[in-house]
C-alpha cells in the first residue's frame, strides 16, 4: 500500500509583501520585498560600496587608457 506523501510548506510562496501609501495597501513584488525588509543602514553602506568600486575601476581604466596612449 502507498504511503502518502509528506507534504512541503514553502513560506516564501505563502508570505505576502506590501507596501502602504496613503492608507492604502499595494502588493509588492517578493524581490522588491526581500531588498526593503534590509535594514536602511546597510543599504546606504552597499550603495556606498558600488559607488566606491566604480570610482576606482573608472580611475584604473583611465589610467590604463593614458599609459597606452603614450
């Protein structure tokens, strides 16, 4: 006789985002959801780092870009 399966509960699938503006509730997306649930602090440091990194990889490039001119 078959046993019956077990059954898996995904509670990513089951949770639901909003996002409240002006009393009313809109459904958000899980991605967008998941990126506002991080803390501001750490956000503001991950866009500080991307801006950083860019920065040093566009003074590489034009550091690279007058050496190979010369």
């Amino acid at each position: 006789m078959a046993e019956p399966s077990t059954r898996v509960f995904d509670d990513d699938e089951d949770y639901e985002y909003f996002w409240t503006a002006g009393g009313v509730d809109f459904r958000i997306p899980r991605w967008l959801g998941e990126i506002l649930d991080v803390p501001l602090l750490v956000r503001w440091e991950l866009f500080l780092f991307g801006v950083c990194t860019g920065l040093i990889l566009a003074a590489l490039a034009v550091l690279i870009a007058f050496y190979s001119a010369v």
